[in-house]
C-alpha cells in the first residue's frame, strides 16, 4: 500500500513539476549566431552597442541564445554586412544601412537622409510612422529583416583641410561622407568617397581624401582626425539623426521561436537606448578636448545650407520620379517632419535655446 501510494505520489509531483516548469524553458533551443558589425571594435559606443545587444539576449534567454560579435573586417569587410547576411553566410549585422543604397536608394531613410528627421524623430517615424514597414519593403529583396538598432544623434559635419567659405570651396572636394549626402554633394562639386571607418584615417593623412565626416566628438577624437585636418564643421545636415539597424537573414529569423524574435526585438530597442544615452554623455566633453587641443570649430555658412538644401531636394525629385518606394518613402518622411516639427518648435526647441541663452548669462 505504502509503495503503491508512493508510486501515485511521485507520479502526481512530477506532473506537477512539468507543469510548472515554464512552457517557454521547454521550448528554448541552444541558438549560436554570429554578429558582423560595420565598425571596428576601437569605436566602443558604436562597436560596443552591438555587444549590449548581445549581453541583453543572453541573459534574456539564460545564455541559451548566444550571439558572437565581429567587428568589421575581423570576418567580414565593413562595407559588405549587407551581403554576408543576404547570403546566408553570417546570420545578422549591426550597420547603417543607407552603406547601400546603390542597391536601393529607400534603405536611405533608414539611417536618415540630407535635412530629414533628429534622432527621436526618426525613432517615432520608423515606429509610428509607417517608416519600419517601408524599410522592411526595401529590405526583403536582399532576404533580409532590419530592427533598428541604436542611434548617433546628430552627427558634426567633418574635418576639413581648408575652410568652405562659399559653395565654390566645394568643387572638387575629395570627401569621405556615406549615404545620400554624397549624391547631395556631388551636385555642388564635390568628389564624395564611400571608405569603411577603419581605412578613413589613413586616407586623410595621405592626401588621398581632403575632408572625412564620420560621427560626433567623442568618436572623431579617437580617430584622431585632427592631427590632419584642423577645420571641424558642423552641424551634419546630411544625418540629424543617424540610425543603425540590425539586420538578420530571413531563414534564421523564421526559424528563432516566436519568443526569441521578440527579445531580439526589445534587445535591440535597448541597445539603441544605450548607444544615444551614451553619446549624450560623451560627445560634449570630447569637442572641449578637440577644441582645445587645436581645432577649430566652424559652421557651414548660410549659403552652403541653402546651396545643399535645394540640392538634396532636387535629388529626391530625380529620385521619385525613377523609383515608386522611394517616392512612397520619401512622402511618408516629409510629411510626418511636418507635422512633427509644427510642435517641436513650440515646446522643445523654445525650452532647449532659452535654457541654453539663461546658461550662457550665468
């Protein structure tokens, strides 16, 4: 009787322990991926939101998912993550995907274009705004999903050899710049050049390039652009608010449980928080340092902005009138800028100048 109670007792407590056990834990496979970033590992925000990334699905998943990161050219070039994941041959990448907008132009937006959205701005556009279905439109064709992940601000204007006085100082400018600002540019004169992070230094100090854009501050000090190029201008118009995405191979999507993909998904929405916090501290500091190890801080003048404003705005129309997403893209951005702007101009950007004007009294 006493085995036999025993018996039904260990039964009914093992039931009980299998049904107690979480439904996820019985459903979470060991997943080993690798992460190719387009940044080298030097550059710890930018670099170092990739492996937040990564911390945050391990210990999301008690280390059963576990992602390795490689920064560029470790086992992929920089400026190829898009095809290594396309192929197959890499699971996912941490990069801005308007790298490739020879590809498709519309994956500019999702970095950011020429005189388009700030950083919260292009957050609430891609999420709210239809942006993130759009993107994801211009991603398939290359059998790839994007999460948007991470976030510069906006970005300083670049390290120039010579002064730009006027938009005559453009023409035939070597300058390293990615994405759609290059085209802008190219309409004014200048010779843009698309060179991976870790190759833009070398450029600069062999004369190869005369003016490098890169990110902000903090970033630019460890490059240390200037040594070679003393004239630091802002702001840069071509990126208000430069985003990076994640981006991973559809069959490895596809086959993550529904529970993975959903903390790929708010890992990477962590990390994008991480990498714009972290700037925030950091980029002020550093063009203090700049400033006072030699730099010199200028602004594009009014002329130029302008010059560069119906550039890019010409651009967009050639673009449209060639590419229907693009265009689909490109009306969907500017009119969510309108709206967006109507009220950031009223509340936000009237509290930040008159803080900034009572700071500057004392």
């Amino acid at each position: 009787m006493k085995r036999r109670t025993f018996l039904k007792t260990g039964a009914v407590a093992a039931a009980a322990s299998a049904l107690a056990s979480p439904a996820i834990a019985q459903h979470s496979p060991e997943v080993r991926w690798r992460l190719t970033s387009s940044f080298p590992r030097s550059l710890d925000t930018i670099y170092g939101t990739a492996q937040m990334f990564a911390k945050y699905v391990a210990e999301a998943t008690d280390n059963k998912f576990q992602i390795q990161t490689f920064p560029a050219g470790e086992i992929i070039p920089g400026l190829q993550a898009l095809d290594a994941v396309s192929n197959g041959s890499i699971e996912c990448a941490q990069t801005p995907i308007y790298f490739y907008i020879g590809k498709e132009p519309t994956l500019a937006f999702g970095t950011g274009i020429p005189f388009g959205l700030n950083a919260r701005h292009q957050h609430a556009w891609l999420h709210f705004g239809g942006g993130n279905e759009i993107i994801n439109e211009a991603l398939a064709k290359f059998n790839v999903i994007g999460i948007v992940m991470g976030n510069s601000g906006t970005q300083m204007g670049g390290w120039f050899r010579k002064e730009i006085k006027s938009v005559e100082d453009l023409k035939g400018l070597k300058f390293r710049i990615g994405g759609m600002g290059g085209h802008v540019l190219a309409k004014l004169g200048v010779v843009p050049q698309q060179i991976a992070p870790g190759d833009v230094y070398p450029a600069l100090e062999r004369g190869t390039i005369d003016a490098v854009e890169f990110v902000g501050a903090y970033d630019d000090e460890k490059l240390a652009f200037q040594r070679v190029a003393k004239y630091y201008y802002y702001p840069g118009w071509w990126e208000g608010g430069a985003m990076l995405h994640l981006i991973v191979n559809n069959e490895k999507w596809n086959a993550l449980p529904k529970h993975y993909q959903t903390i790929l998904k708010n890992a990477a929405e962590a990390a994008n928080n991480w990498m714009l916090g972290k700037y925030d501290l950091v980029n002020g500091p550093a063009l203090k340092r700049l400033i006072a190890g030699g730099a010199e801080l200028r602004a594009f003048p009014p002329d130029v902005m302008e010059a560069c404003w119906k550039a890019a705005n010409e651009l967009y129309a050639e673009i449209s009138a060639q590419n229907p997403l693009f265009k689909r893209a490109l009306e969907s951005h500017n009119a969510f800028r309108a709206e967006t702007l109507y009220y950031w101009q009223i509340a936000e950007h009237y509290y930040d100048t008159t803080l900034m004007a009572l700071l500057r009294k004392g």
